[in-house]
C-alpha cells in the first residue's frame, strides 16, 4: 500500500513539473512576443511543444497494457523522447517473458511514413516484396507483417508496421507465429492512441 | 539503445548521400520555393483563361475563383489556445495550436526579412509580385523567404533565404567534407568561397548560370541564382552587397 502511495506521488509530482516546464516556455512565448523578440519566442514556442510531446508520450505508455500475452512490460525500459526538427516524439515500451520478447515503438513524424503508405496502398510495390511480408488488417488499420529470420529454424521473429496518422507504430515480437503477432496486437488500443497522437 | 544508435546511423546515412550532390540539395530548395512562387503567381492570373479542350469527353475546366488567400495565424490567439488546450489535457488540440504559432511567428519573422531586402541590386530591380515568405512547419522544412530581381535584359537574381536545419546541416557537411572539392580540373564547375567571412559553394552551369550557396550557422542558408551575370566576380560582388550578418540575427544564428 506504501509503495502504490509513493509511486502515485510521483507520478504526480512527475506530471507537475512537465506542466510547469510548458507553462514556464509558454510565459517566455508571450513575453518574447509582445516585446518583438520572433526568434526567441519561435525557440520557446519550440520548448513547449517538446514539452507536449513528452506529456503525450507518457500518455500513451499509460494506454499500452503492462502485459501482452503472457509477457510482462518492464517498466525500466519504457522510454519517451522528443525530437525538435524533422522526428517528433518516440515512445517505447518492452515486453518480455523466459525466450520471447516484444518491442512497441511510435515515432511521430517518422520519415518512414510515406514509404511504408506507399506500399500499403501500391498493390504493384506490394507484389514486389520478397515474399516475407504481406499487408493485413489490425482494428481496421492497414498494416505491414513482415516475418525476420528467427535465431532457430522454427522460430521466427514478426514485425507490424502501422501507419498511424504521421505516426508510424511498430511492434515487433520474438519467438512466434503470423496468427500469434495479430492476436497481441489487438489487445492494443489503437484507436485511441491515434487520436492522442494526431 | 541499439535500435536508437541504428536510427541515427540510417539517418546520417541518408544524410551522406544527399550530400554527395549539391545540386540535389539545391534543387530541393529551388522545387519548395518554385511552387510556392508558381502557386502564388497563378492566384493572380486572370482566371477566364481558355483552355484545350480534352478528348476523353470530360469537361475542362476554364476558370474559377480560385481559393481566398487566409491570414496568417494569430499567434496571440493560438499561444492563447494551445494553453488552454494543455490545461484541459487536449495534448493534441495544444500541439496544433502551438505549430499554428509556430507558423504565425515564421511568417511575421520572414516578412521582416523580405522587408530588410534591397528593392535594387546590381542595377536589377526587385520584382515585388514573386516576392514570398513561406513557412509548412511540417516535418523536414519550415521556413523559406524569396526575392526576384531582373532588367529587361534577361538578367535575374534570385535570392532564397531558408531557414531549413536538414539542408543546412547537409550544406555544412558538404563544407567540411575535403573529397566535395573539386579542384584541378581544366573547367571548374563548383568551388568554396566565401561571403563576408562565411563559408560558401559557388557553383556555375551554362543552362543555369551561377548559384551560389552561403551556410548560415546551424539552420540557416541563404542561395544565390544569378542568371545572365557576367562573371564570378559580379556575383561575388553582388553577394556582398547584402547585409548577411543582418539576416543572421533574425534569424537567431551565431
């Protein structure tokens, strides 16, 4: 009870300071601004929006289930990053159990983006793949399954490429089947994420 | 960690590549800001213009009203919603309004720079009508700001000012990297120079004429087309006719 105490002050206390860093950027936007100081104002507003990023990022972690199947997310892993320039935030959170593991990954922004809709929407790119992946469907978003060569013969590795906005969301999974990444990624609430990253 | 290290390493490889050829990067700028310019000139042709009539039997189009050009954002008001945004945990109702001040903020600062412009230079007159300031605020670039000068002899100079981190780093790549110097050779056609003690690429084609390209700090550059010039030397001079250290300021390099 203690620590489910502590850990909830923190979290807390974590979300205060992220406000007050927006808040403090925001107040330097407005003054910079009102006094004629563009270039000062622009790098402020910049901060700000690196601070919203890392919010949104925490956000999401909070959407992603701490378990998939029956691995368990390690939470000294979960990683938010915000990026000012051409990549907005990354996010990610690992999964493991025994052999298998699982890595969720969203960049927003991703320069990947626009190569990988061009293969989900350009059936002559997708007949020319090299027989490893294929497009599917998860929660009504199209997707890339692509199978990588596992460490055994009969073990192989999958990773799902979803295009969420102009963010693209990877999960990738160790140690199982086609059928095996698509029941995971449906325990995942994607829809939602979407609509907080957009 | 890995998967970050290798991110980066695929980025800065896509880097190298793109700084193998100047002119790919120029290009890249010169197309951003050509369609901006195309775009902006076609809102002020004359809409009535006919057309070709098409041969499948589906209608041509032969004018319209084309769009309402809309006022750049009120960065008072957006600053103002994106906070309010952020208090009600509408993160992402608070990150559009802040790219919307960003933008607003780009255009006030671009039109600073376009005002701090020569309306002559070497003898050529500023063609105001292709005059643009335009910021996308939109992943790989935000902002460019470009000023046509020319005579009714066929001389022009085209001066781009853009404030774009990933062509600039590349630019400064292609500075710093010996094996991008071409040097020895009968006929140069690229060679580094300098612009009132910044670095800088000049660069000459029979077809294009000279362009020359000056880094400006971290995220900035300004490009030089000269067109019809008669030598080197009067685009050099021209170059250093403009008040670089100015334009630098505003745009916040060091």
């Amino acid at each position: 009870m203690k620590a489910f105490i502590f850990l909830i002050a923190i979290v807390a206390t974590v979300n205060v300071c992220l406000a007050q860093d927006f808040n403090k950027a925001m107040a330097t936007a407005k003054t910079s601004y009102s006094a004629g100081k563009l270039e000062d104002a622009h790098f402020a507003l910049q901060q700000a929006m690196q601070e919203v990023d890392l919010t949104i990022g925490k956000e999401v972690l909070k959407l992603l289930p701490p378990k998939l199947g029956a691995m368990q997310s390690t939470a000294k892993d979960d990683n938010v990053s915000s990026n000012v320039g051409f990549v907005g935030a990354t996010i990610r959170r690992s999964y493991a159990q025994a052999k298998q593991s699982a890595d969720i990954i969203i960049i927003d922004n991703s320069p990947l983006i626009a190569m990988t809709n061009a293969i989900l929407n350009t059936p002559m790119l997708g007949m020319m793949s090299h027989g490893k992946d294929k497009i599917v469907k998860v929660q009504g978003y199209k997707a890339r399954l692509e199978k990588q060569t596992g460490s055994t013969a009969d073990k192989n590795s999958y990773e799902l490429q979803i295009p969420l906005g102009s963010a693209l969301f990877t999960f990738k999974v160790t140690d199982c089947t086609d059928s095996q990444i698509l029941e995971l990624a449906d325990a995942i609430p994607l829809q939602q994420i979407a609509k907080l990253i957009e | 960690m890995k998967r970050t290290l290798y991110f980066s390493c695929f980025l800065i490889g896509v880097m190298f590549v793109h700084a193998a050829s100047a002119q790919s990067l120029l290009k890249k700028l010169k197309n951003k800001v050509s369609d901006a310019v195309s775009n902006t000139a076609d809102k002020k042709t004359d809409n009535n213009s006919t057309t070709s009539s098409s041969s499948s039997g589906k209608p041509v189009n032969k004018g319209g009203g084309g769009l309402s050009n809309t006022p750049p954002p009120d960065v008072k008001a957006q600053m103002a919603d994106a906070e309010s945004a952020h208090a009600a945990k509408k993160y992402s109702d608070s990150r559009y309004a802040l790219q919307q001040a960003l933008m607003g903020v780009e255009i006030q600062l671009g039109n600073q720079i376009l005002k701090s412009l020569p309306t002559t230079s070497d003898g050529l007159d500023a063609d105001m009508t292709k005059d643009v300031v335009m910021s996308t605020q939109w992943g790989w670039s935000n902002l460019s700001i470009q000023r046509v000068w020319k005579n009714k002899s066929d001389k022009q100079l085209t001066m781009t000012v853009g404030n774009a981190g990933l062509y600039a780093g590349l630019a400064a790549m292609y500075f710093t990297n010996a094996t991008m110097v071409e040097t020895g050779n009968a006929k140069q056609n690229f060679k580094q120079v300098k612009v009132k003690g910044n670095k800088a690429i000049i660069q000459y084609e029979d077809s294009t004429g000279y362009t020359l390209i000056v880094s400006l700090g971290q995220s900035s550059m300004i490009v030089w087309e000269c067109i019809n010039f008669a030598n080197e030397q009067e685009v050099m001079n021209t170059a250093n006719s403009f008040d670089i250290d100015g334009i630098k300021k505003m745009l916040g390099e060091k």
